[in-house]
C-alpha cells in the first residue's frame, strides 16, 4: 500500500534539539556577569572594579588595596567596594536569577496553555503582586521592615493570584480557555482595586509605581538570597517537566492517552510557575517581556523540545535582563532607569524581528 | 493484574450523560482479547463517548468501565497507558517535532521520572515507524508529513506504547481512500501479529464490514446490534438507524458484505389516520404496472419495498422516489441469483406482499417463484389484471403459478382502494412501531 | 517488539510523587523566606554608630550622628528647612530625576535652585528608580528624605549600607515645626532653631488672633477653593488630613473641599460651579500659570473670576509643607482672604 505523498519541498525542517546551545548560553552569561559590574551610575576605572571583584572573591586575599592608584568617591575606598561588590554586584546576580524565574515561569507557561503568547503576567500575578505592595505601602504595615514586608505581601498577593487561578484549573470547568480568561479577568479587577486603593493615598502611589516600572536596584544580598533559594527550588522542579509538556503539546487528551495526568501536571506546573514568577518579581515589580521572549529565542536556536526549552529560557531570561541592564547603561549614562521600561523598550522590537524574520518558521507552530 | 480470561474491555451498564443528553445509556460490551471491533453508529450515537470512557477521560454517571479486568479510573494514568493506546481522530500538534521523536512519546508510560530514551526505546521507534513503512521518514517533522502519513505516525506511537489494546476514533475520516485503505490494513495486521485488541470507531460500514471481526451499532447511545458483519449489516439496520436506503451486497472477492447507499428514507407522511412506518409491503411489478400500488401504499404510509426489477424500468423509478429499497437487475438479463437472494431479504422483511398485473417473461419470472414461497406466511394480493391483453410470455408457466397462488391462499383485488381495504382489514399487518 | 505482557511481567512501579509536595515548595519557600528576614534582624544590630536616637515622620527609630558634616537631602520641603536652619554647608548631595532625562528634581522652583545653590551640588536619583550607587559615592554620614522615595529602599540603606535614613514627611503645618526642631537637635544648632520657630511661631500667633477677632465678630470665614492644578475635567485641591488643609483653616478661610472623601481630590467643574467660593486662589510656577485654569470647566462663570477674587500665588508656598509654607504662604493667603486685617 503506502501511497505516500511527497512533502512540499518549503516545508519547515524538523525541529531537532541541540543541547550544547545551553552550554554555550552558560558561557555567555558566565561572561556577563563578570564583566556586568564595569557598567553603574557611578563611573569607576574597569581595571578598578576588576581589582575589587579579585579581592573581595579571594576574601582580600588578592589585590589588598584594589582602589590604589584609583580615583576614590567621597566615601573613600570603601565606598568604592559597596558599590561594585554589594551594589552592583547583588544587582546583577538578582537580575540573573529573576530572569531565569521570569524565562522559565514563561516557557512553562506557554506549554500548559499551549499558547504562544502566555507569559507569567498573563494569570494576573503582576497585578495580585502589585496589590500586595500597595497594601504594605498605602497602610503603613511594619515601615521599619518595608524592604522585606513589601515584597513579603506582593509575593502574598502574586501567589493569592495564582492560587484562584488554581482552584479554577481544578475545577470542573477547568479548560486552558477558562484558565486564560480567568488570569485576565482577575487582572483587571485587582487593577481596580489598586486604583481604587492609591486615589486614598497619593503618596502610596508613587512608591507603587515604582514597583509598576520594575527595578533592580535598593536590593542587597539577603533578598538575593531569599529570591535566588525560591526560584532556584522551583525554577528546578519546572525544569524536571520537560517531557510531560512535550507531550501536553498534543493536547491534554493525547497526552493522558500517553501516560501523562493531565490536569495533575497542569495544576503543579501552574502551581510552580507561579511561585517562581511571585518570587521573581516580588523584589523587583514588573518586568515585561522576558517571560514572553526567552521561550522564543530558545526554540529558534536550540529547538522546540521543553526539557531544553525550560533551562534554556531560564539562561536566555537571565541574560536578557542582565543584557538589558548593562545596555540601559550603556545607552543612559550615569542614570538608572526602570529596568521593565527597558524590557519592554528593547522586548517588543526584538520580539517583532523574531516573528517576522523567518515568516514560514513558527517557533510555536500554527496558532 | 488481568486474569487470562479477562475480557480486553467490558463495559457493564455504563451510562454517561452530558448535562440533559445521554450519550451512553445501559451499554454493556465486552471485547475479547485479540478482536477487531468495529463501533459504529450515526453522528452523535455515543461511539466517541464509550472510547472515551474506555480511555478513563471521562467517569460515566452509572457502571464501570474495565480494562483487562481492573476498573479503568482506578488506575493511574500511567498504568492506563500501557493497558491502552488511542488512534485519536486528528492531532494537531504544534511544534515540527521529528517523526522518530514523535514515535517516542509513546514509551512515556514505560520510562522513570526523569528517564531519557534509551537505545532500546529508541529501536523500538524505529521498528514502530518501519511496521507503518514510515522507516525513511524518521528524521522529517511531523508538520511537514502528509495527513496519512502523520496517522501513521500516530499508529506507531500507539504501536510503541505497547498497551495489548488500542482504541481508534475515525482513525480514517481525514484520509482519502487509498490512505484509508493503507491504514486499517496495516491495523488489521499488526492486530493479528501481535494480538492487539482493536476498537475502532468507524463511519464507514464498508470499512467497518471489511476489516472487522465484530461491528457493534450504537444509536442514540443504545447497542442497537452486535455481531459478525454478515450478521449484522442489513438495509433494514441502516434504514432503521441511519434512516439511509442502501443496496446490501456482497463483495465478490472478499466476502465481506458492502452497502451502496441510494438516498435518505424519505419522512413517512403523517396526519391523522395514518401509521407511520407501517409495513413494509413488498410490491412485484415491473413496466409501470406496480406504480400506482407503489404510490398509493406509500400514500397511505406504508413502507414499500420493490423488485426484482430491471435497471431502465418505470417502476423503479417510483419506487426509489418513494424511498423503497429494491431488489435490481441489470436490463434485460435473466435475474441472478445474487439479485434473488436479495428479493428474497426483501420479502422476508415484507408484511404483505402485492402483485402488480406485470408482464412476465423468462428473465422475471422468478419473482412469481420467490412470490410462492410465502404463501401461507403473508398475506398475499393479487391486482387483477385486464382481460384480453396477453400478459404471459413465459409459455403459461405465469399462468399456472398465479393460479397456485390463489389457490394456496392469496387474494385478488380489483384495484389500488381494494388493495388498501384488504390490508387494513389483515390482523397480521402490525400497527405502527 | 517485546509486547507489555499483562498476565506475567509486572511493570516497574512509576515513582509517584505524592500531591504533598505542593506544601514542600511553599515551606521550602517560606523557610527561605524567614531565614532571609532573621538575617537581616541579626544584621541591624551593629548599626548604631551615633548618639542620638530619634524617631521620625513615619515612626521609626534612627540612631544618627551628632551634627554630621555630610548630609544628603532628598526633598524640597527638607531642603527650605535645611537652608533656613542655616545648614547649607552640610549638604552634599540632593535628590533629582534620572539625570539622562532631565537632572534635578523638578520640584525645585528656579528660584530655590539659585538660592540654595543647588546646581553645584551632587545629586542622588530618586525617581523614577533610586539610585544607591550614587548615593554610596557621595559618602554621607545621614540622609534626611521625605517619602519621595520608597520606604523600602530606605530601609535597605539603613541596613545595607549604614546609612541612616530619616523620614520627614509632616502631615500639618505643626509638624514642619516639629521637623525643624528635630533637625536643630541633630545638628545641635539650638539658636538657629529656635529663632526659625521663634519666626514660625510670630505668624502663626498673628493667624491665631485675626481668627479670633474674626469669631468674636461673627464673621464667617470667606469660602474658597486653593487649587495648584486644573485640567479639562476639573481643579486639583487638598482634602481634608493635609498640610493643605491646614493652612487654609490657619488662614481663616473656608475650604468647599473640607468635606472631600479623598485627600488630594479633583473637584469637578459642577462641584466648583455649585459652591461658587468667594476667592479662589490658583498655583503658579512649574510651567502652570493662569492659562492653564482657563481651560478648566466654568471658570469664567465662577463669581471669585468674574469680580477679580480670582488671585494666583506661587505653587510653592502652598505645596511643601515647609518653613516657607507658613512663613511665605500663610501671610500672603490671609492678605487674599482678609484684606486690611490687622494682620498685615
């Protein structure tokens, strides 16, 4: 029998799976984190910082006066060293670790809605977490302890978030339609009640937006440990899905024909991404578009099975943002500047070359 | 686990509705090990329900569901997975995965938490993607294969999972005929080879009737019938269930009964004093002569039947714009046998039978033969033919067996109103169903 | 192919993983979560490296330094204070907006910016982020911000960094008193701060007697409305609990926007229209001016517009709550509201 029919001959090659790209990935961002803390608002000497980095790295072992021959700030050569090595340094290293979270919260989350356009904001997590914040700021909860209680209630209200969204996965009526339209309803309603919330406290307002345009700085190394020690965690658990959601990409029926408990997985795979996406941006606000692009780029260069998908998302989302602070700089000199302004900035271009520069290549398949 | 003689699947008083609708209600079915089940039924019937529940998709209102013995939703998905594979109707997959990878999603249930593929699973594919001839395309992506070759795929996915049974859902509906063909031989004998069981949904009866140990008829979410092809297939199951005029026949080669559909039963008339699907009456005619039965019984709802006639005859015509099944011969030969085996199916369903006042010669003569055979069974009425026109060209052999007719018990009627009178006056002819 | 035999062979048993491990992850993450927040307790400890502990705006306890030579403001409304207290020479840095997009803080009047000097100071970003690397450079031994910057960051200053971080963001006029007596004490400049209150105290002593007078008599205080901002849907005003407020009461006046549910409300152009107040007194200065309030809904038909009680001041006499405040503001309101008072 076998009557085959020929394949057309533009159609798209097989996606294969290249797992050396995420080595490579590793390198780069190895690179750029050692080379990241030359660029700050602050100008110091490169060989200056490469100095402390040495010396504080050797425990002072090496480089015992890194700031000789310098040209030293106000606050002397100390200064000097808080600001490349606790500054700048624990700036970075969160901008590493919220990009994975935020890279591999949105590869996930684009294989359990099988949409190409989820990404860890979509369920309303950013508004559940903005609302958390507001709260903090707006009556005044623990103003001593503000730098943990504040991204303690938005991770709160970012999980709160996530966890309706749960409940209706659940349910019956549970569909990934419902699922979607859930995330936005609730967004907009937590919208509103954030709305409603800052007309009553103006000054709350501008702390909120400050968490609204997504940050990186006013951080130190015991919040990049809390955030780091969540994702890391979770971020690990979501990677160890890569097979169920290549199997999820047949459809939650296929798959549970294959072996995979369809629902099961999809609960905990929500329940994960969005822990790490609640940690991820309860220090940091809003970040846009890491989630949404990282996924993307992965599959153009590494191929389109998930279990290389989600670490590579969560080294492509760390290098993006830490690309995209070092660039901010680059570009704004001596100024900081909201780091989700410059996602996005840089994001969407970037994500329409991605779409349209190969037009027969989906890196989703067809919508 | 299975006891040996645990059916591959038994149902027992499953019923499942959806919201006000029950698509499944009271079905008992229990698949052996090793068969080739076609589960067949109009849109709607419940085919796709009963493998879903089968599937453990979906938990059923009442009864249980088994897989070789254990109820299906006690047991974890992975273990459903290797009792049972699905052919699902079409996939859509979103990602150009390679062929062989594909393939490979079928060993999920077999592999540990965080187990790759191993060589061995890998081999399997292979043997999997060559047992559907697909070995060439292994490394082509699945969104760049054609439809047939893409079920395949699918096919072999199942093929690799292993599970002793596989469910297919109109595995064929997106295929043309070739492809259609290709694929449910290559089920036919990769289920004789390895002693899969199979339970595919199937529209096409012919497909269903050719490849299949056992077609079971689901309707409204009833077992409607059940059996062997031969058994089962029937114009009256078709027009019964399907509300479909079909030619049951037999395919020469194979053996395997095959229908030609002609048309949709036409809506029986309804008002008051008529009985809707009374009969049905078998009408004899042929050169016009049984029309004005023929309209008349159908007026007065009747179901009608008709034959054996020649291809070109008038009273075909009627007969098939009234929606009768007939019996039919090609013009001018001699009926067949064939062709009087199928009048024969036809009077055996008929309640009465009506003899039009029809010219007859060698070639239609046995139909007065077929006619004798009922005598005495069901009632039996003559339309008196017109005098002085010469009707027998049988050399009297007409003659004589219309007169045996009368005197074994048939009766003649001088016209279409007489015809109706005596049958309303039978007792033998049901009221409607 | 091996064929999964269901009557010999029983599959390896799959690794289940038990639905529990949802609680895992959230203890794992909340245990992360209190050993973070137990470190930082445990870090806060050594941080007292001055005498003097007070408690600010915002009611946290600071420990600072004894007249510390290098101070960093962030806040107009500190820096009037500052500079009135005499304490200019201390200051080496002060707030402004990312400097690619426009430098200091646009809530310096031109006037403030050459009276304080403040063009040859440093400046530390504060919107829209915050920059802490500059303010490292800068090498302060005290940070005095009003809530112009997120309470977060400043905790993470203070406990980061040393540095500590004072809050002075008064809600009333008494509050910029207490402020500035605050500010006396940590700079120890007592005269200097005694004299300023001295000053506040006279105008306020002053505002206090032309409200008697006005009670005794039965006058009842003129109505109007003090607005800083005006738009198409209507006029930018304090509610009631600011220092907005405050001034207006203290000016003897009759704020229609007393009863406002918000604190800082736009009031419509029919609200405005309904109360039609006796005076109305508009804010001027960064880039607001009297055009600006012609666009807004019926302002020509207002009464206080069309008998010339329509009076514009400078935006930031009335906005900051501040020494100016009430030694600029408070006078020139009473003017508007109660010409030829014994006040002047």
């Amino acid at each position: 029998m076998g009557a085959s029919v020929a394949a057309p001959a533009d159609s798209p090659r097989a996606s294969g799976r290249r797992p050396w790209v995420l080595v490579l990935l590793l390198a780069f961002l190895g690179v750029g984190v050692f080379f990241s803390p030359i660029l700050g608002t602050v100008s110091v000497a490169p060989d200056t910082v490469l100095r402390i980095l040495l010396h504080q790295v050797s425990g002072g072992a090496l480089f015992s006066h890194p700031c000789a021959g310098a040209s030293v700030p106000a606050s002397g050569c100390a200064g000097l060293i808080e600001i490349v090595w606790d500054a700048r340094l624990s700036e970075i290293m969160l901008a590493v670790v919220v990009g994975a979270g935020l890279g591999i919260s949105g590869g996930t989350l684009q294989g359990v809605f099988r949409n190409p356009l989820a990404d860890p904001f979509l369920l309303g997590i950013s508004s559940g977490g903005t609302l958390g914040a507001a709260v903090v700021v707006v009556f005044r909860i623990g103003v001593a302890d503000q730098n943990l209680l504040l991204p303690l209630f938005a991770f709160i209200g970012a999980i709160g978030t996530g966890f309706v969204i749960l409940v209706a996965a659940r349910s019956r009526f549970g569909s990934v339609e419902t699922l979607l339209l859930t995330g936005v309803a609730l967004s907009s309603f937590l919208s509103a009640v954030l709305s409603l919330l800052l007309l009553y406290s103006p000054t709350g307002s501008l702390q909120v937006d400050f968490w609204l345009l997504g940050n990186l700085g006013s951080l130190d190394w015991t919040q990049d440990g809390i955030v780091f020690g969540v994702v890391l965690v979770a971020g690990t658990l979501l990677a160890t899905y890569g097979r169920e959601l290549n199997l999820l990409q047949l459809g939650p029926d296929v798959a549970q024909s294959l072996g995979v408990d369809s629902r099961k997985v999809r609960v905990r795979l929500l329940l994960l991404a969005s822990v790490t996406t609640a940690a991820a941006v309860a220090f940091t606000g809003i970040i846009g578009f890491v989630g949404l692009v990282s996924p993307h780029v992965v599959r153009r260069i590494a191929g389109s099975d998930y279990r290389i998908v989600l670490p590579g998302a969560a080294l492509v989302g760390a290098g993006f943002l830490l690309a995209a602070r070092d660039l901010s700089l680059v570009a704004f000199p001596g100024t900081l500047l909201p780091i989700g302004i410059f996602t996005s900035f840089a994001g969407a271009p970037f994500f329409a070359y991605l779409l349209f520069r190969r037009r027969g290549t989906s890196t989703m398949g067809s919508p | 686990m299975s006891g040996p003689t645990d059916p591959a699947l038994r149902l027992r008083q499953v019923t499942v509705r959806f919201g006000e609708r029950m698509a499944l209600q009271d079905v008992n079915l229990e698949v052996p090990k090793g068969q080739f089940l076609a589960l067949t039924g109009p849109n709607g019937s419940g085919k796709t329900t009963l493998l879903r529940a089968a599937l453990g998709f979906l938990a059923p209102q009442s009864g249980s569901v088994e897989l070789f013995g254990s109820e299906v939703l006690s047991l974890s998905v992975a273990e459903r997975a290797r009792r049972v594979a699905w052919v699902p109707q079409e996939e859509n997959p979103r990602e150009n995965v390679p062929l062989l990878d594909y393939v490979l999603y079928g060993r999920y249930a077999h592999l540990e938490w965080l187990q790759g593929e191993t060589a061995r699973d890998r081999e399997a594919a292979l043997r999997a993607l060559r047992a559907v001839g697909l070995e060439e395309r292994a490394e082509d992506g699945i969104l760049s294969v054609s439809g047939g070759e893409k079920q395949r795929a699918i096919l072999a996915r199942a093929l690799v999972q292993e599970a002793p049974l596989v469910l297919l859902d109109e595995p064929t509906s997106h295929l043309d005929i070739a492809h259609q063909l290709d694929l449910l031989t290559r089920v036919r004998e990769l289920s004789r080879e390895r002693n899969v069981t199979v339970v595919a949904a199937l529209h096409d009866l012919n497909l269903a009737a050719r490849f299949s140990d056992r077609i079971v008829v689901l309707s409204r979410g009833r077992r409607v019938a059940d059996g062997a092809p031969t058994e089962v297939l029937s114009e009256e199951l078709l027009a019964r269930v399907w509300g479909v005029v079909a030619d049951l026949r037999r395919d020469p080669r194979t053996g395997a009964p095959y229908l030609l559909p002609h048309h949709l039963v036409p809506p029986a008339p309804s008002g008051p004093g008529t009985f809707l699907g009374k009969g049905p009456v078998h009408v004899v005619g042929g050169g016009g002569s049984g029309a004005p039965y023929l309209r008349a019984l159908s007026e007065a709802g009747y179901r009608v039947t008709a034959g054996a006639l020649h291809l070109l005859d008038s009273d075909l015509e009627t007969a098939e714009n009234l929606g009768a099944l007939t019996a039919v011969e090609v013009p001018f030969a001699p009926i067949s046998d064939e062709v009087r085996e199928r009048l024969r199916n036809l009077l055996q369903a008929a309640k009465a039978i009506v003899v039009a006042p029809f010219p007859v010669g060698p070639s239609n003569l046995p139909n007065l033969e077929e006619v004798r055979g009922w005598l005495g069974r069901v009632p039996i009425l003559l339309v008196r033919r017109p005098s002085g026109v010469e009707w027998d060209f049988a050399g009297g052999r007409a003659r004589a067996l219309e007169e045996e007719l009368l005197r074994g018990g048939a009766r003649q009627v001088a016209g279409a109103a007489e015809m109706l009178a005596a049958l309303a006056a039978e007792p033998s002819v049901p009221l409607p169903q | 192919m091996h064929l999964y035999d269901l009557s010999s062979s029983s599959a390896p048993p799959r690794r289940t993983v038990p639905l529990a491990w949802f609680a895992v992850v959230v203890i794992v993450a909340a245990g992360v979560s209190v050993v973070g927040i137990a470190a930082s307790y445990a870090l806060r400890g050594g941080s007292s490296s001055g005498p003097l502990t007070i408690t600010d705006d915002l009611g946290r306890r600071v420990t600072v330094p004894l007249d510390p030579a290098r101070v960093v403001v962030l806040g107009p409304s500190i820096m009037d204070s500052v500079y009135r207290l005499g304490l200019r020479s201390h200051v080496v840095g002060v707030d402004c907006y990312a400097p690619a997009l426009g430098g200091l803080s646009s809530d310096y009047s031109a006037d403030q910016v050459a009276l304080w000097n403040l063009s040859s100071s440093m400046c530390v970003q504060t919107g829209p982020t915050f920059d802490v690397e500059q303010l490292i450079a800068l090498g302060p031994q005290l940070v005095l911000a009003a809530t112009i910057v997120s309470v977060a960051a400043v905790e993470q200053i203070t406990q980061t960094y040393q540095i500590p971080v004072v809050m002075l963001q008064p809600a009333t006029l008494t509050g910029v008193i207490l402020d500035d007596q605050l500010l006396g004490e940590i700079f120890g400049v007592s005269s200097a701060s005694s004299s300023l209150a001295n000053a506040l105290q006279t105008v306020l002593a002053q505002a206090a007697s032309l409200q008697n007078d006005l009670t005794a008599n039965g006058t009842p205080f003129p109505t109007l409305l003090v607005t800083y901002s005006a738009d198409g849907n209507g006029y930018w005003t304090f509610g009631p609990g600011t220092f907005g407020e405050s001034l207006i009461e203290l000016a003897s006046g009759a704020s229609i926007s007393a009863n406002a549910t918000l604190s800082y409300p736009e009031l419509s152009g029919e609200q405005v229209l309904a109360s039609d107040p006796q005076f109305l007194v508009y804010g001027t200065g960064f880039g607001i001016n009297e055009s600006t309030y012609a666009g807004a809904p019926f302002w020509s038909q207002l009464t206080a517009t069309q008998d010339g009680r329509a009076v514009g001041m400078d935006s930031n006499y009335f906005t900051e709550p501040d020494p100016t405040m009430i030694l600029v503001g408070l006078p020139q309101l009473m003017a508007i509201l109660h010409p030829g008072s014994s006040a002047q």
